[in-house]
C-alpha cells in the first residue's frame, strides 16, 4: 500500500543527510585542490595525494598504524570468537557476564583511555606500541563478540548434533561445521576490529610513546600548524578505507542470514 | 538391541518421561507414537545421546552406553528438520561420518555410491542442499545416516514437514529400505496412521508414560486404555452403570431402523457422512449426553435420513474393556 508522504518530510531528511556529509564532502573537494590554502578553491589537482606517499613521517605513522591494527585485530578476533562459543550456553543463565563484555562499548573513550593509561604506569609497563595494541584488544573484543555471538545463536545447535552422531568428535564438529558457520561473523568481526583500530585516537593519543605515533595522532599533531591539503587527501583515503571495510563486514554478517532479520552492527 | 531400564527423565525438576522400560529388538521396525509433548523425542534422544536420562540405564547391543557421547554410539539419527550441512553438496554430506571415522577411502566411495542409489538420489549427487526439494533433502537425510551402517537408526519425524503425497510416497519407502537392509528402526510420529501403515511395533506414549506397546493390529483391536482406544483410529467409548467402561469400533455396530425388539441403545441419526468407500453415521444417543460413529460399507443398502429414530446393536465379543 502507498501512502502520500508529507513532501516537508522529505526535504527533511535530505538536510539531515546534507548535514552528516557536508563536512566529508569539503574535505574531499578541498583534497582536490590546488592552493595550499585551505579555504579558496584554485583547481584541480591530485598532488597532494602524490607528496602524501613520499612523506616519510606519514609512511612511518601508516606503518604503525597498520601493525597495530593487524596485530590487535588478529588478537581480538580470536578471543572474541572463543569468548563467543565459551559463552553461547552461560549467556542464558548469566544476564551479569552478558553486560559486563557490552562494557567497553559503551563506556567512554576518554575513560578507557585514562583507565588504561593508569593501569600501564602502575605496573611500570614502557608505553609504546604493544600498550596501544593491548588497548585496541580490549575494546575490539566486544565488538568481535557481539557480532560472532549473533552469528551462533542463528545458527542452533542441530547442524552439531548432526555431526556428533555421524562420529564427529567436539574437537571435529567445531573444525568442519562450527567454524564454517560462524566463519562470516568472525570475518566481519575482524573487519570491525580493523575499522576500529585504524581509526581510533582518543585511547591511542592516552598510551602511545615515542615512536608508536599513528596516522590518527599524526594528522591531530599537523593540525595544530593548520590544515594542510596533505591531510585533506590522508583523511579522503582513510574514510574511503573505512566506509568500504564497514560495508564489507556488513555484507558478511548478513550473507548466508537469508529470510532472517538482517542483524546490525551495534553503533 | 536396545533395552531402557528404569529410565526417568526431568528438566529443571520438571519430569518429562516417567520411569520406564523398554526392549526393543534387533532388526524391528517400532515407533513412538504420541501427541507432542508427550516425551517420545526425549526418548529417542537419550538412545542418540543427546540427552543423558536423570535415572536409569541404556543399553547397546548388551553394552551399557549411559554415559557414551553421541559420537560413540553405533547408531544414527535422521532430524526432524534433516540438519543437512549447508556449506557441503550431497556427496559430501553422506561422506562425512565416513570421513569422521577414518574409513579408507576406496570403501568411502562404495558406500557413497549404494547410499546414494538405494535413496535414488544419482542425479542430485553434486547439488547443495538449498538446491533440492523437502522431500529429497530427506533422502539425503537418509543416505547420510545409512552410510554409516548404523545398527540402528532412530527417526524423528522424519517426515513431518512434508506435504501428504510426498510422504504418502516416503513411508512406502522408508518401510521398503528398512526390510531391505535389515536394520532395527525407532521412528518417532504422531501421526497414528503413519504408525500403524510402517510399524512392527507401537508404543503409544501420552503424557510422559507408556501406555500400551503391540503390534498395529493388537493396538487397534485391544486398546487397553482409554487414551490408546481413542488415539488409534475412531472409537466409541460407553460407560455401563456399573462403573465399568468398554469400547466399539464404528464398524462393529450395527443401525437397526426398526428398534421394536429392544437394542443395546437407541438414538436419533444427527449426520450421514459419504466417504466413497464407506459412509457413516453419527447418532446421539438417548439417554447419554454423547455421539456414536457407525461405519457402513457398500454392503448396507438401506436408506437412512437425518432425524430418523433407531436402535444400536453390537455383538459382545467387539466389546473392549477399558482401564482396570
């Protein structure tokens, strides 16, 4: 059934939608741009994206971000997942755990960070990558076991069954039927945890040290000498990275839920 | 083969199967019949493993497998809702028990091969699971588990989620493959003329507890208590003054339009029923606040109308007695 929509109610969510894209939208026309100052449109130009891959200092944040990323997305995805299968049967009878691992979604950055921080100097613990790794785990887990987590509740317990009584062992029916199952979840829970992790500079900027400096906290320490069209083109890639990586894991999760209720990611 | 010993089961303090035993025998064909709920999956999931009883013993080919995981039990379970592997064609999926328990390979792919032609599933052998049709993911359902040369195969409504012809069609076979492999079946239904058509044997169960076990044809004729006399077929119940209760099959009792010698009962015909074959009628009776069904065949030529007045009849030997 049709039904006539208010037209004011259209306009409506184009200006929303004007709203959140306007400001992507001027970073991406201003990366473009062929004067240096950021507010007057010159011409066209990719160059900015040029100096930006012979920048030494960006290629050395990109690579720390990168191995942090790949480092703690590898680490969270396997916890997450164990967390997620270790918790499918306690989930019902413990509503307390359940909450207790939502946790690190909902709190604060700024407070995971200083917490963190807290905690690395009360054990004396060298700041550097490997904090900003621990830190980009501890919040990553959730996100992997949420999304791993929905995965196996749609999966139920049959298709196990099924493989126990043909002579599976535990050890087999998670290798050849488990896994495959949930196998999309856990990629689009790594995906996230990759998102996550290559854009985050709240907690990161609380337990980075010196020479752990990544791409985030390398384009907020340019900013304060003003905003060049270098960063412009860094952060037009870094949102075009991120938008296509969220689409993937989006896309995975919902493969294979066919006539299910598509489950979304929890932000 | 199989034997339950004092079985009980109970979730969260809740007894679903009431102590029970029961022997099943090698090579027989037996059912669990009973409305849902009445704890005949249970069962047959405490034979598979997949539920441990709170009390009692089962036994295995005389070997006590109580604790045994479902891994380790010689026998095999078709689901209700076929739980085929999605990510695995056909062929894989009757491959994978062999494939679990090492069998070599050149003996993996004959008995793939006879799975696959005794379910006359050789066309279908390189299709996914979502490609096939209900009826032939059951097949597949089947091929997987007979691979494996269970002694046993245990069977929850295998055939609950198909339309009537389909399964019309798969119960003629599942009895035809049962007699040609010679292997014990425990076949859950609720379906009382499923049981009947394939079973050697039937245990009625309602409620948790057994209420009869026999052959089809002792179950239909000496129903021993109420809910097994009106749960298998149609059934007229009559309660005697003195307490005692006894029921007629609506093929036992005779119309009697001219009532002037006295019947058994009399009543007022409220409906005739034409059903081909047979036609029935279903009368109230006078002085009880209840309705018999009397089945005709093409014998009866009388004409019968709606309203009419007429005596019931029945010889004493189609009484069954009921309950104690």
């Amino acid at each position: 059934m049709k039904q006539k929509t208010n037209p004011l109610l259209s306009i409506h969510s184009y200006i929303v939608i004007a709203f959140i894209y306007l400001p992507v939208l001027m970073i991406l026309i201003f990366s473009f741009n062929t004067s240096r100052i950021s507010s007057k449109w010159e011409g066209f130009t990719f160059k900015w994206y040029g100096s930006l891959f012979s920048n030494r200092y960006v290629m050395d944040a990109l690579m720390n971000s990168l191995t942090i990323a790949i480092t703690s997305t590898i680490i969270a995805t396997v916890l997450g997942t164990i967390a997620a299968i270790a918790l499918r049967n306690a989930l019902k009878k413990s509503k307390t755990v359940l909450g207790m691992l939502y946790l690190p979604i909902v709190v604060p950055d700024i407070i995971m960070g200083l917490s963190l921080l807290l905690l690395f100097s009360q054990f004396h613990f060298p700041l550097g990558k490997w904090t900003i790794i621990i830190a980009h785990v501890t919040f990553s887990i959730s996100y992997v076991y949420v999304i791993v987590a929905s995965r196996i509740s749609g999966m139920g317990k049959q298709l196990e069954e099924a493989a126990q009584d043909l002579g599976a062992s535990p050890w087999q029916t998670f290798r050849h039927i488990t896994l495959p199952a949930i196998w999309p979840g856990v990629l689009a829970g790594a995906i996230m945890a990759f998102t996550l992790s290559i854009d985050d500079f709240m907690i990161s900027f609380f337990v980075s040290g010196p020479n752990s400096t990544t791409l985030p906290i390398y384009i907020y320490g340019l900013v304060k000498r003003g905003i060049s069209p270098e960063i412009n083109a860094l952060c037009t890639i870094m949102i075009f990275v991120s938008v296509g990586l969220i689409l993937l894991a989006q896309w995975l999760q919902n493969k294979g839920n066919r006539g299910k209720k598509a489950s979304t990611l929890p932000f | 083969m199989i034997q339950l010993v004092n079985i009980e089961k109970q979730f969260a303090g809740q007894p679903v199967v009431h102590p029970l035993s029961l022997t099943i025998e090698e090579g027989e064909f037996l059912t669990l019949l009973g409305p849902s709920g009445c704890g005949k999956t249970t069962i047959l999931r405490m034979i598979a493993g997949f539920e441990q009883p709170t009390v009692g013993e089962i036994f295995l080919d005389g070997k006590n497998v109580t604790e045994l995981p479902p891994n380790k039990r010689d026998l095999n379970l078709v689901f209700q809702h076929y739980a085929l592997f999605p990510h695995m064609t056909v062929e894989q999926n009757i491959q994978f028990g062999l494939k679990m328990k090492k069998i070599p390979a050149a003996e993996q792919k004959e008995r793939i091969a006879e799975a696959i032609r005794l379910t006359q599933l050789t066309p279908l052998a390189k299709r996914y699971p979502h490609q096939l049709s209900g009826g032939q993911q059951q097949r597949v359902a089947i091929a997987r588990a007979i691979a494996n040369k269970p002694r046993v195969l245990l069977l929850d409504e295998p055939l609950g989620a198909l339309d009537l012809q389909l399964r019309k069609n798969l119960q003629a076979e599942l009895k035809q493959l049962q007699r040609s492999l010679g292997i014990t079946f425990v076949y859950v239904t609720h379906d009382q003329e499923e049981a009947m058509m394939m079973s050697d044997r039937i245990v009625i169960m309602n409620t948790g507890k057994i209420e009869q076990i026999g052959t089809p044809k002792e179950i239909y004729n000496r129903p021993q208590t109420l809910f097994a006399a009106t749960f298998i077929g149609e059934n007229n119940v009559f309660n005697e003054e003195d307490g005692r209760m006894f029921a007629v099959r609506p093929e036992k009792l005779i119309p009697v339009s001219d009532n002037s010698r006295g019947s058994k009962r009399t009543g007022v015909i409220q409906d005739i029923v034409y059903l081909g074959n047979v036609h029935k009628l279903v009368v109230h009776l006078d002085h009880e606040q209840t309705s018999v069904s009397i089945c005709l065949d093409f014998t009866d030529e009388d004409t019968w109308q709606i309203g009419q007045q007429i005596g019931i009849d029945w010889s004493d030997a189609s009484e069954v007695n009921i309950g104690p």
